[in-house]
C-alpha cells in the first residue's frame, strides 16, 4: 500500500499553521523533512506523525 502524501497546505492544516508560516518553518530547517516528487514538496503522513511524537518527547 502506498504510503499518503501531503503537501503544504495539508501539512500547514495538520500543524495548525498558514501555508506561510510552514514555508517559513521549511525554509530555517525547523519543518518535517519532505522530498520533492515531480517538482513539488510532499511529506509522508506517517513521517509528519512521526515528527510530532518527538516534538512532544523533546518538550519532556
């Protein structure tokens, strides 16, 4: 099963964010990594989950 992709402004949405504010926190190396597929960013959701988690852990 192929994994779901995200893009921007679905990954902004999941962080609560605006697109501009995620660009940004892409932008200074504070975002989920993502991978360009066909030109344009996406992030897997199990990777921006992931990423969550350990914000959490690192906050403890």
């Amino acid at each position: 099963m192929a994994p779901t992709l995200l893009n921007v402004e679905e990954v902004a949405a999941m962080l609560r964010k605006t697109p501009a504010s995620f660009r940004w926190m892409i932008q200074n190396g504070t975002a989920p990594k993502g991978a360009k597929i066909g030109g344009r960013l996406y992030w897997r959701e199990s990777d921006v989950l992931a990423w969550i988690d350990r914000q959490f852990e690192e906050a403890s």
